[in-house]
C-alpha cells in the first residue's frame, strides 16, 4: 500500500495490486463491476464526409449510471471516435490517442490522418490482447477523403462505408442495411443516422437516452450533442418534494467560514539586476 | 447533489465487515482544499471483503492530498475539481489491471464558484452529471432518492435537507450503512 510514494509513477500500466487482489478473489471477494457502456454506436460515410451517432446511456450492471454521457470522443480536430466497451477503457485510449496525435501534429506541422490514429489504436488494443475492452468506431476527413473504421477490442481493424458497434449493432445495422445508399446528402446521412441510434435505444436494453451525432466535413466539424431527445423525463411531479427546514435531526453543526484569498495587485518595484 | 451556487457531499457512518459493525463514526468524506471534497465508498459486493484492504483503500485519499500538494507547491494555487477529477482518474486506471476497491465521488467549487461533482467506477470512468452522483452498496436506491428528491437550484439549507432525507431513506434500505450521515455543504 505504502510503496515508494517519492516520485509519480511513469506512465503505464501498474501491475502492483494484482498478487494482492489474486490472493482477495481467492478468499471470496468479488471484484466490483466496471461501468460499461451498453452502447449503440454508429458511422456512415456520405458524399462530403461522415456522420458518426451514439446513445448517451451508461449502465453499470442493470442500473443506468449516467442518463447523458458522451461517447463521441475527441481525437483531433478532423477525427472524432464513438467507443463502446468499459467505459474507462474507451475513454483512457482515446484521450491517449488524441494526445499522441497532437504531438505528431506538432511534428509534422500537418493535419492528422484518420489512418494513424486507426494504426496508434489498434497497436494499443493488440498489445493488451484484448483486456482492454474499447470497441470504437473511427471517423474522420483527411486530405485523403471520408474514411470510417471500426476498431475491435483484439485489435483488429475494419475499413467500411457504414458501420455499427456496440450491444444496439444488431438494431442499428438493420436500419442502415435497408436504407443506406451511396452518395447520401448531408441531411439524408444526419437522419439516417438518427434512425439507426433510435433503433439501438427503444430495441436495446443496454443503450438509451438521448442522440448524439457528429457531422464532420472537409475543413468543418460539428458536434450535434443532444440532437434528438426521444426520451424526455414526463413523469417527474411538478411540485417535487420539499423538506422543511429542521426536518432532518441534526446531531451536530460545524461551521468553518472560509478564507478569502486577497490578491496584492499594483506594480510592484521591478527587480534590480 | 448541486445546488444554487454550492453542493453538498454526504455519506454515511457505519464501517462494517460482512455484517459486523466495527465503527458507527467512520469519516469517509475527505477534504483536498477548502472547496474540493472527495468521498470514497469502498465498494462491498455480496460476497464478502476483508476489511482490511477496505479500509486502506478507503485511505487512499492520502496519496491524493499528497498529489495535490504537489500540485500546490508547482503551481502557487489550488487544483480545480475538473482537473482533479482527472488526476483520480489517471490514478484509478493505472491499475486498470489490479484495482483498487473504491469509488470516489468528487465535489468541489470550480471558477466563479460554479459546482463541480462527478463520479468514478473502481478503474476512473470519470461520471460527470449536473445534478446528483451516488455511489456505494446503496447506490441503487440513491439513484431512486435523488431522481425523485432532487430539484434544480436549492439554497444551501434546501439542498441540506433534501440531501439528508435521500442518504437517510436509502440507508434505511440497505443492511450494510446506517448510523446516520456527515453532510458536507459548501
């Protein structure tokens, strides 16, 4: 527990509470869920650029953690991702990778290619086998041209025109196999899109809430939070509780006025060499 | 729980192996500055835990007042709770692997005094909500409390009341907490 606190550690995995949580399940203790997030994610590539839409619903076990998370992350300016999978997991690659990829922009002097932030996940996820549990739909425009990836938790990669992820795939992949075209106009892709997240919500249990759709073209992204909310809260009573002052039996108050911070402010004497 | 300009942190007071009370006073709210609190519940599954590393892992925020006074001494200022809300969970999944059996919950006053709450799964999936986060074994009728119990923009004495009757009414639930509550409001 104590180890060697002098110096923040490197950077990386840690691998040092694993004998001690081995020895812990062994004697019966059962390691906490992680919070997943029982997702439907998708992407479709139209005639200027692509379209990626996600639910908002973050499930841990059967109960609903978050109500409106956000599961499109971003990773540079012309390339954004919807992950599924462990929460932590998606979240911890794609800010890793988007990192990585500002660093190589400051390299390069260049704008990111949706192929090297598909190169940076997959060799991540690979060298973890798998334990890592992000499954993520890439997207994004590069001087390229509209490219959209499906990235596996293995490691393995997919390169397609409309893809779906997530526990909702099945759902939202029957709205875009009957109604996907070539060539689709900017509108057609956002509803589309919609269709195919409203199907994941009302038909999968795992994904719910709201829309999230992102629309990226040449030179312009746009981040649609909450573009349609198909499941508003109707039933909340409109005078809600109200508790009386001193309901609750107080055993005991402490109040600790906080300090204010004073800044000194005017010029002070400039420093003689 | 967020209020008009404040928040409130609760938790409650029993500390417990399997069904054996050991502490009916047990602090679990934990202050970093005078405007970030973090709570840590250390998650009790139905199987049973030993107590031991529970409780290590409940003192856990140790290494947290360290990082951050680390972070005071670079930088002459307190953290913001965004940005400490990022260093637990970096911390959390660096042993992704391995982890800790804790879930914090984080409160705090950012800029303009605009509040701050989030919470965190055992490996840092960061949870960030503008009303109300729970965690802990009665997370789930809390999550039922403050959905019916919460309104936007309570005054602090409001906010006070709702958050205590909420923690009360699910602890009453729950076999594993009780003892009553410490109620954080800044």
């Amino acid at each position: 527990m104590t180890g060697s606190m002098d110096l923040p550690a490197k950077g990386g995995f840690s691998f040092d509470l694993c004998r001690r949580n081995n020895m812990l399940e062994k004697n019966g203790l059962k390691l906490p869920g992680f919070r997943k997030t029982g997702t439907t994610i998708v992407g479709l590539v139209f005639q200027d650029g692509v379209v990626l839409g996600a639910d908002t619903r973050a499930t841990e076990g059967p109960i609903v953690a978050d109500k409106n998370c956000e599961k499109i992350h971003f990773m540079a300016p012309n390339i954004y991702c919807c992950g599924a999978g462990t929460a932590a997991d998606t979240e911890a690659v794609t800010d890793m990778v988007s990192s990585q990829l500002q660093l190589h922009r400051y390299a390069t002097g260049h704008e990111s290619r949706v192929v090297t932030a598909l190169t940076l996940l997959k060799s991540h996820l690979f060298r973890y086998q798998g334990h890592v549990s992000a499954a993520l739909v890439l997207g994004g425009v590069d001087c390229t041209g509209p490219h959209l990836h499906t990235v596996y938790p293995h490691g393995s990669t997919d390169t397609l025109p409309f893809a779906t992820m997530g526990s909702g795939s099945l759902a939202a992949m029957s709205v875009f196999e009957s109604k996907y075209k070539e060539g689709l106009t900017r509108e057609e892709g956002i509803q589309l899109v919609s269709d195919a997240i409203c199907a994941g919500i009302f038909n999968d249990l795992g994904s719910g809430s709201n829309v999230d759709v992102c629309v990226i073209t040449k030179g312009k992204t746009e981040y649609l939070r909450n573009h349609q909310l198909p499941n508003p809260r109707t039933y909340a009573s409109s005078k809600g509780y109200s508790f009386t002052k001193g309901q609750t039996e107080v055993l005991s108050t402490k109040i600790t006025p906080l300090k204010q911070k004073v800044e000194v402010t005017g010029g002070g004497d400039a420093m003689e060499e | 729980m967020v209020g008009k300009n404040c928040f409130a942190i609760a938790s409650d007071r029993r500390l417990g192996v399997q069904l054996q009370t050991i502490a009916t006073d047990f602090q679990r709210v934990f202050k970093i500055h005078d405007k970030l609190y973090i709570g840590l519940s250390g998650l009790a599954t139905d199987a049973q835990t030993l107590w031991v590393f529970r409780i290590l892992d409940s003192f856990w925020y140790q290494r947290l007042v360290f990082r951050h006074k680390l972070y005071q001494l670079r930088e002459e200022r307190d953290m913001k709770p965004e940005t400490f809300a990022s260093l637990v969970s970096a911390l959390l999944y660096e042993k992704r692997f391995g982890p800790y059996f804790c879930q914090p919950v984080i409160a705090g006053l950012g800029d303009n005094d605009e509040p701050f709450i989030c919470t965190m799964d055992c490996i840092g999936a960061k949870e960030l909500a503008k009303d109300f986060v729970v965690s802990g074994t009665a997370s789930e009728s809390l999550y039922g409390a403050c959905e019916s119990m919460y309104k936007p923009n309570m005054e602090p004495e409001e906010l006070f009341e709702t958050i205590s009757q909420a923690l009360q009414a699910s602890v009453d639930r729950d076999c594993l907490s009780g003892w009553g509550g410490y109620v954080l409001i800044v």
